[in-house]
C-alpha cells in the first residue's frame, strides 16, 4: 500500500479579539499564555499520533489558530525541534505560520525565521480603516501595510496575505482598492475570498448587510482578471499565487493526501496503515481542557463510509482549477472510479466537467456547488461504489 503524502497542522487557539465572521475555534485571551504547557501537550498529541506517521516525511506544516503569532519565537522553535524529532522533514518542508498585523515587529519576524518557520500568512483582511473597524479587526490600516511591509525586511521571500472582498457596504471600487494596495507589496501568493456569514458567529446572530449578488460577481470578476495581469493566477477557488509559490499544505488538502491535526480542536484526516480506511479525527475543543493531563486529547475518531468518500474527494479536488488526475481518486479513497461512471458522463455531457482528468470546465467551476451535488450520496448506498481490490 502506497500511503498518501503527510501534512501536520497545528492549532493555537488564542487571539486578542473573536471577531465578529470568526467561525474557527478561537478564544479571546489576556495577559501571558500558557505556551510552554501548551507546547508540551502538543508534543504529546503527536505521540499519540505517531501510528500514523508510518515512516512518511513531513512535507508541510500549518500553524494556525487564533493567532499563533502570539507565541514567542523560542516556543515556536522548540515546537519545531520536537516534531523533527519524532518526524523526519522532507528537504524542502514548507512551515507556515499564521500571523496578525499588529501582533509582531521585524525582529519577531526574524525570529520566527530562526525559529524555522518558512512561510508566513498575514491576516490582513482589509486595508481600510472603516471596514477594518466593521469587521471588527484589532489592528489598524497602517499597522496592515506595515506588517505587510515587514515580512520581506525579516527574510520572507514566500509569504501570503490573507483578504477579503465582499464586506458590509462595499462598493467594487473599493474591494480593487483593497486588491491593489496588497498587490504593491507584491506577495507571492495571495488569499483572496468573500466575507461569507458562518453559524456561531456574531455576524450570523446579527447579519450586517453585504453588497448585492450582481455587485459581488463583478468585484470577483475584476479582481481575478488584475490579478491575473499581475502575475498571481488562480489555482484554486480563493488562492491565487505566482508559479512555484501554491501552498504546499493546503493543495495537500485539496489533493486528499493525509494531514495530523494537534492542538485544541485540530482535525485531521490520515488513513489507516493496516486498512487503508480514511479516518477523520478531532481534537479536545476547549483550551483549558485540552491542557489538562488527566483527559484525553482526542475527541473523536471517524472512519468515514465509503459512500460519503466520493463527494468527501470531489469538493476538495474540485476546488483546484486543474483538478487531479483520475488515478489520484482510487489511490487516495480505496474506491473504483468505475463506480460514479454515470455521474461522470453526466456531468461530462453537461459541459460541466473535463473529459479524462477530474476537473472542472470553467462553466464547471463557476457552478461548482452544483457540480458537487451530484457526488452526494443517496440515501442507500449505492451498488456503483466499488472498492478497489488492492491499493496501488
């Protein structure tokens, strides 16, 4: 059995503030943070990981949260020291670390570089100072452009700016302001999505108004064509990025490959070394009780049926613009393509789908909720779903 390639996400769940749209599992903290005891448990949910590893490399590692930019660089570093340890670093491994501006100065920078990171993520959302204020953000616009101005000063040439477009009573003009101002710090790859309103947010208890459907689809419209003259080109539905420069870890993702997630309330998707069953685990939510020795960290492990395994591969590959090659789908779910024939040709017939590759059309991708509805599984399985015998 060939295994996938190996990922490790890592959550740090505190932050300053929640903002109102935040929807991940994040906590607003005061004072000094327990990094030292929190390092130390995440070193101990690897271990009991470490079945999973079965002699693979890591070949990515996230540092999200909250924002882990709070922890110091030392904590930061000893972390890292601790994984490679336990797991051998592929030679070019990508390390990310999410960051906030207003949460770090250069010289936290460069020691976040010491420290081993690689790759650094700023949240800056937007860089101006009224929508900043609307959604609720703890920094200001000129501590944006600075943080996004630092970044290459500390010796990041791969780096991502995180941005949002779609936001309470904004106007496109507005949505390409924001584009280019991040665009003159000339990032590498760039994250640029719509504000959508999630459950258990503020925001979905008290909905602000968003720009009309019409006006989104000209500021997506407009803004991917400016970047696209600028180098960045879209490779999946929200990531844009110069060649060379795509997230390792999260194409990861989108290619069904295999990532630990560690820390509270960290998921993450691994497949079983003596089945090659897909399962899905989630790590204890809350902090304090992520931090507790006497408990458990592990909250729930998954095997996911091989009926939902279809549509659980289609709406990450399908994401990316280039999709995956076919054989990638039997590799990575244990399942014969030969059992969703129907759904292809349908799909394929529709102009909806490329032919011999599992990607989209451009009119595929435009109406890509559509598309992945046809992979959903009914309400008996399906007799179409055929393990394969023997995994490559």
């Amino acid at each position: 059995m060939i295994l996938p390639p190996l990922a490790l996400y890592i959550h740090i769940p505190w932050c300053l503030q929640k903002c109102p749209y935040c929807d991940f599992n994040s906590h607003a903290h005061q004072g000094a943070l327990p990094e030292r005891e929190y390092v130390e448990r995440l070193l101990a949910d690897l271990d009991a990981d470490s079945n999973y590893v079965q002699g693979r490399t890591l070949e990515a590692i996230f540092i999200g949260g909250g924002t882990p930019s709070l922890f110091s660089p030392g904590n930061i570093g000893t972390l890292l020291e601790g994984i490679q340890s336990r797991i051998p670093f592929a030679p070019d491994i990508e390390v990310t670390l999410e960051a906030n501006p207003g949460t770090f100065e250069t010289e936290r920078f460069r020691g976040f570089r010491q420290a081993g990171i690689n790759r650094l993520s700023i949240g800056i959302q937007s860089f101006d100072p009224a929508f900043l204020n609307a959604l609720g953000r703890v920094h200001n616009d000129s501590e944006a452009r600075l943080a996004a101005a630092q970044v290459r000063e500390a010796g990041f040439d791969n780096f991502n700016l995180d941005l949002m477009f779609g936001l309470p009573g904004q106007h496109t003009g507005q949505a390409l302001a924001d584009l280019e101002t991040a665009l003159s710090f000339a990032p590498p790859h760039l994250s640029w999505y719509q504000l959508t309103i999630e459950p258990n947010t503020v925001f979905y208890n008290r909905p602000p108004v968003l720009p009309e459907e019409d006006l989104l689809g000209e500021m997506q419209e407009e803004g991917i064509t400016i970047l696209a003259n600028r180098g960045l080109e879209r490779y999946e539905v929200s990531a844009f990025a110069v060649q060379g420069r795509q997230s390792r870890h999260n194409l990861n993702y989108w290619q069904f490959g295999d990532y630990l997630g560690i820390g509270a309330g960290a998921h993450g998707k691994v497949t079983h070394p003596g089945t090659g069953q897909v399962v899905r685990t989630r790590k204890v939510r809350q902090p304090n009780a992520y931090l507790d020795a006497g408990k458990a960290l592990t909250a729930e492990t998954v095997n996911v049926p091989a009926r939902e395994l279809p549509v659980e591969f289609m709406m990450n590959a399908l994401r990316l613009k280039d999709g995956v090659d076919e054989k990638i789908f039997e590799a990575r779910t244990g399942l014969a393509l030969e059992g969703l024939t129907k759904t292809l040709i349908g799909l394929r017939d529709r102009g909806l789908l490329q032919q011999d590759r599992l990607a989209t059309t451009p009119i595929g991708f435009t109406f890509l909720n559509d598309v992945l509805a046809e992979f959903l599984p009914v309400a008996n399985p399906s007799p179409g779903i055929i393990p394969v015998k023997s995994r490559p």
